[in-house]
C-alpha cells in the first residue's frame, strides 16, 4: 500500500506542475506569441510527465572536483564571464526577460551589471540601478530592524510580541510566542497565502481589523521546529511600526537604507515605486507589449518582503555584511544574527541566525558558517544574495518575468549560488563519510512527509491541495539505500543527516530526534504522516462529487419513479453547485485570477459549499419523509448523497485530522 501511495505522490507532483501549465504557461505563451500551438505543447506536456515518471528512477551519483581558486581566480573578467553564461544563457532559453547582477569581494564591487529590458514596453534596458522586486530578501532588513530597536533598548528580542504588538494581539494557545521566534521562523504559526497581495493599496499599514480577520493558527510550540513563515515576518514588521510609531519602509529607510548608501530601492507602496522599476509584460495576439498589472504586498506583508532593490544596493549591503559595518549595528548584535540561532535538525547543514540563513558548517561541526544568504520569489521575479564570509566574497542576482518550470532548471536561487560557488570555490568535499556506530537502520528514516509551511484548517486547508502549498515528499529505502524524492541518493553524513545531490548543488537533510520531522531545506520543514493525508483529499472529493451528481440524476429522470421528480430534481441542482466546489478555483486560475488575492472566488466557493449542506439535508429530508415511497433506487440514491455532502462539508472544516 505504501508503495502504491509512493508512486501517486510521484505522479500527482508531476500533475501539479502540468495543472499550472496549462492556467499560467499556455496563457503566457499564447500573449507573446500569436501562432503558438496550445493544444500541442499540452500532449507534448502529458507525454513528458508521463515518460519522465516511468523513467524517474533511483540513481546514484559522484562527486564532481573542481579546483579550489577563490584568491585569485574570482576577477572583473572571470565574474563576467560567469555572469554572461548564466543570465544571457538564460535569457536566450526563455527562462529570464531580465536580469541584474552584483558580485563584491574584499570590500570592492567585482561586477554590477543589467541583462535584458527591465521594461519591455518602454523599451528601458536592466542597468545596475535598476530596481528589482526580490520578495523575501526583505526578510534581513526586517531582522536587522529589530536588532536595532534592541540594542537601542526599545524591545528585547525575548520579549513576548503581544508585550510590542498595539493595532492587536496575536492568540497563541500553543505557548508564549517571543521576538526571537520570529526571527528564526520558530513562532509555530501556520502559513497561509490568501490576501498576501493587494490590486491596490491606499494606506501604508494595516489596521486592527485587517490583522484580526486574517490571523494564522498557531499550530506547534514555539521555538522547536523550523518553518519558514512570511506571516511570523509580516508580524515582525508591525512590531517595528507599533514601537516606533513610523511606516515599516520609513524606519527602514531612514535606519538601515541611508546609513549605508542604499538610494536606488522602494518600497512596494504605489506612490513610492518609480516608473523606472523592472517590470513584468505580457503580449498581445497583434503582438503589442503591455506591461502587467502589479500585485502589490499587502501592508500587513511588508516585513516578509516589501521592497524593490537595485544590483548597486544589494552591493552596499553586502560590503556592510561581510564587513559588520557599524553604521547600522553593533559588532556583538552582528555577530549574533550572523551565527546559528536554531540549527536544522543536528545542524549539520546549518540552519538560521537572526533572518540570516546560515548553510555549510566548517567541518561538519557547529564552526564558522561559510555560506550566508536570503533569497525571494514572487509574482515572476526571483532574487538572491549570498555571502561567502571565510572568503570576503558576495553575489546578488535578481530576475523578472522568470518562467516557473524554465528558471528552476535554468537559474533556480539555490542552484545558482552554488554554481557560483562551485565555478571559484570548487567542488569540494563538504561533509566526511560517517564512521560512527549507527543506532538507527535506514529504514526507519523513509516514509512520507507533509510540509509544515500550510494551512492547517479553514478554506485554504480546503483549497491547498489545489495549489501545491501542502505537496507532501518521500524517501526511498530501496536495495539497501535512501533516495530523497524523484531519486536523488542519500549519503549518510551523521547519525540522522545525509547530503543529497553532491555531484551538483550538494544540500543537507537532518532528522529530529525522534525521525517524525525532516529539514529539507530552509524554506520548508516536513512532518512524517500516513498515505491517508491531505495528498488524498483532492481524488476522495472528487470520488464524492460523483457519486453524490450520478446518483442524483440517475433517480431525477428515472421512468419507474413513484414519487414527485421536483425534490430530486432539486437535488440534481445541488450536485452540480457541490461539482463546482471543485472546480471553482482551477477555473478562476485558468482565468487569471491568483491564490494570494482576496478575490470572488471564496465567496462562490463558500455558495457552493453550503449548497452542498442544503443539499444533504434535502437528501435526508427525502429519505425520511418519502424513502420507502420511493423504492430501492431511491433509497440508496439519497444515502449516497447524504453521505458525500456530509464527507464534503467534514473536509471543508477539518482541523488537520488526516
């Protein structure tokens, strides 16, 4: 059973992919270009999902060794070069639109450059003061913020939020929810998407009621598992504003931006963006350019990710970094967001300082990090920085108009920092092979496991299997081996860590204590659970709605009936409201419309779902009042549908009991 319900989880993560293929990729391709063949790259689309996951087996890898020439072989010429390979090469595969780029080593800009046109409509090229959107990057001047609110004795950063939080206080039934939380994405909320982005945006902050009405389930205690959360950041930057009685992107400006240098970034606020910021487009079927409408973070939001950056900005701030600059905070206060404050499992591949995100320990051990960054992706933009503090060395990229499937084989976040680290650090060795007495077999680490950064109860608990927000992952043990997801070998590092894909972009997975949660990366961690999880939701309802829409038309025009058609007729109409349950947001998709919006959609939605209760108890109604008059057919017709609607509604309002 296992097996078979590894081998759906494999198919349904390619159908994921597929689905958002058809809402978003046919429809941009059909924009830029008048004689694209949809239908034709949709066969050629199920071919491929299909071919690849017959083909998609287990293989093992080697290690590939590149020379070790950091001192003298990162240059001008060399970093170009590099970034001429990676960012054209891209732009001519149709990955990109747009690019910039800032390479800094030993406090001097190595290399800040623009590829593409920032705004294809204007014709305007990338130049290095170019802004770009960059999502989450914002997440370490969030942090930096509170730090220095900290050391200037306005907070303490293990100071409960509510002590700081003044629009509104935050329920935490799982336990006293600290600053400190926050920073390390520690706070045990869990994460919803719904209402992240705003069409427009009036006012620079949010109010009591908009911070009410949208608040998270606190899920897990605080200050034990990783989760990467923009809503524990998003209330990290209302603190900001509560204690000092300035907008988030004022006090970040004033504190952080121009003691720096910083002059070319913005934050998301229509009245503050230039016109001059990268911009995404779409094509017209005469093929005129207009350029997209942006979906602007809501206030809420701004300290998970709210500003536009220029390559000649990120190149300040990564100078202020690696050098610790007193400008903005004190050495012990950089020294403390810069080490691990919460490591990932053992630790072994790291973990998170304060908004800082800390990978590759010296030695295996808890040393010196030697790789610290942040990256960002939203809305077709996607940017990284990444310092190399052993070697004084940083790189800062970020795109616009990135094609999801195209960017994550062509200019991934992580695997272009590592193809730049690996071009002029090397391909070495990270981790030494474990030579220890091993307790635990490797069997008991395989399993399924379901991301923690998800909805754990409401519409959007509902909807995520709809949008991949709750894509569940498995390790393999086959033949003796672990195999992390689609076939990548496990090599056992530790005790409960293992490095994957070493002969590319080597990363570290880590188990807790008692192997129920896996740290993957650090955007997601992952909890052990049963075949029988939200992966099943979506085939159970649809199973449901069939069943519930068949055996209400059958009985509707059955020719031998012996009661009045109008009830069941009634009922007919209430599964075709119960189908749309489904369908609803994958139309909406395919419409244009998006997941993080507060749109029609939920209200349609939550028609149809009490559509469907009506439904039921009309069900039950019949078969109460008028089942024996009805006949066997009847019967069963009516118990069915009493059965589907009351299986619908349980899903709809389940709190995490799969």
């Amino acid at each position: 059973m296992i097996w078979v319900l590894s081998k759906f989880n494999r198919l349904r993560r390619f159908a994921d992919k597929y689905m958002w293929f058809l809402a978003g990729e046919v429809r941009q391709k059909k924009d830029q270009e008048p004689g694209f063949d949809s239908i034709r790259m949709r066969k050629s689309a199920i071919l491929f999902v299909l071919f690849f996951t017959l083909l998609n087996m287990p293989v093992g890898r080697a290690l590939a060794q590149i020379t070790d020439n950091w001192s003298d072989g990162l240059t001008s010429q060399t970093a170009t070069e590099w970034a001429d390979e990676t960012f054209a090469g891209a732009m001519e595969e149709g990955a990109i639109d747009a690019a910039i780029v800032a390479v800094v080593k030993d406090g001097q800009t190595v290399l800040q450059k623009g590829y593409g046109l920032a705004d294809t409509a204007a014709g305007l090229a990338a130049t290095p003061t170019t802004s770009f959107r960059s999502g989450s990057v914002s997440k370490v001047f969030t942090a930096i913020a509170l730090v220095q609110l900290a050391e200037r004795g306005k907070i303490d950063i293990n100071d409960d939020i509510n002590t700081h939080l003044t629009r509104a206080k935050i329920d935490t039934p799982k336990g006293t929810v600290i600053i400190r939380h926050l920073l390390t994405h520690t706070a045990g909320f869990d994460e919803r998407f719904r209402n992240s982005l705003m069409r427009d945006i009036k006012v620079p902050q949010a109010d009591a009621s908009y911070i009410g009405k949208f608040a998270h389930d606190h899920v897990r205690n605080p200050g034990q598992v990783i989760s990467y959360s923009n809503y524990g950041m998003g209330l990290a930057g209302l603190i900001v504003e509560d204690v000092t009685g300035q907008t988030f992107g004022d006090y970040v400006k004033q504190n952080i931006f121009e003691p720096l240098g910083i002059n070319d970034s913005s934050v998301e606020l229509p009245w503050e963006l230039p016109d001059t910021i990268a911009k995404e487009y779409t094509r017209d079927t005469d093929g005129k350019v207009h350029n997209s409408p942006l979906l602007y973070k809501a206030p809420f939001f701004f300290g998970s990710g709210g500003f536009f950056y220029s390559a000649r900005d990120m190149a300040a701030f990564m100078k202020a970094v690696l050098g610790r600059s007193p400008d903005v905070l004190s050495p012990e206060s950089w020294e403390m967001m810069l080490s691990l404050q919460q490591p990932l499992g053992e630790g072994i591949g790291g973990g998170i300082g304060l908004g800082f995100w800390i990978w590759e320990r010296t030695n295996g051990g808890r040393g010196e990090a030697s790789i610290i960054h942040h990256g960002g992706a939203t809305e077709g933009f996607r940017g990284q920085f990444v310092v190399f503090p052993n070697e004084n060395v940083g790189l800062f990229f970020a795109a616009v108009n990135s094609d999801e499937e195209g960017s994550e084989k062509r200019l991934s976040l992580w695997r272009t920092s590592m193809a730049f680290a690996q071009t002029f650090r090397g391909g070495v060795r990270l981790y030494p092979d474990y030579d220890g007495d091993a307790t635990m077999q490797l069997d008991a680490f395989a399993g399924l496991f379901f991301t923690n950064r998800r909805p754990y109860s409401g519409r959007e608990f509902f909807l995520s299997s709809y949008y991949g927000v709750s894509k569940p992952i498995e390790v393999i043990f086959e033949n003796g081996s672990l195999f992390w997801e689609t076939g990548s070998a496990m090599r056992r590092i530790s005790e409960r860590s293992f490095v994957v894909d070493e002969d590319k972009m080597p990363y570290v997975i880590s188990y807790s204590d008692d192997l129920n949660t896996v740290f993957g990366n650090e955007y997601y961690s992952y909890s052990r659970g049963s075949g029988f999880h939200l992966m099943l939701i979506v085939p159970i309802l649809l199973v449901a709605l069939q069943a519930f829409a068949s055996t209400s038309i059958i009985p509707a025009v059955w020719p031998r009936r012996q009661t009045s058609r109008l009830p069941d007729i009634a009922l007919t109409g209430t599964a075709i409201v119960a189908t749309c349950v489904f369908f609803v947001p994958i139309i909406a998709i395919a419409a244009g419309d998006h997941v993080r919006l507060e749109t029609p959609r939920y209200l349609v939605q939550t028609v149809c779902l009490w559509g469907t209760l009506i439904g039921g108890l009309l069900s039950l109604w019949l078969l109460l009042a008028r089942g024996r008059d009805g006949g066997r057919i009847l019967t069963v017709q009516r118990l069915l549908s009493i059965s589907a609607s009351a299986l619908i509604m349980v899903i709809y309002t389940a709190y995490d009991v799969f």
